[in-house]
C-alpha cells in the first residue's frame, strides 16, 4: 500500500476511536450530573425499582406483600 493511502487508513481509524461515547453506570443515590449529550447512564437498580414502583401501584406501597 501506498504511503498516502496508509496515512488516510491510519486517520480513519483514529477518527472512529475517538468517537466513543462515555457510558456511566450509578445507581438512583447517585445520579449523575453534568452529562454530555453522547453520555449513556446504565441505572444498576433499575430492575428494583420497577418491581418496586408496580408494587406499589398494584399492592398500595404495603410491606406484607413484598416477596
């Protein structure tokens, strides 16, 4: 290969690594603050407060029905 197309391949390639997107992974006692728009927030006790938030509106918030 030519030396012009390898410097072309290379600055492809370092374009494509740079536009990695932060991910950030927290729970709901530790929302993040000053995110970027390309930020992605994995919430690790989603699946808790859902089952929590149906339970509620289903069962009326009441412990005796927690499982």
């Amino acid at each position: 290969m030519k030396k012009p197309g390898l410097l072309l391949l290379m600055g492809w390639m370092v374009s494509l690594s740079a536009s990695a997107k932060t991910v950030i992974y927290t729970d709901s006692q530790h929302p993040p603050v000053n995110l970027t728009p390309d930020s992605r927030v994995v919430w690790l006790d989603a699946p808790e407060r859902f089952y929590r938030i149906n339970r509620e509106s289903l069962y009326g918030g009441g412990d005796d029905y927690y499982l």
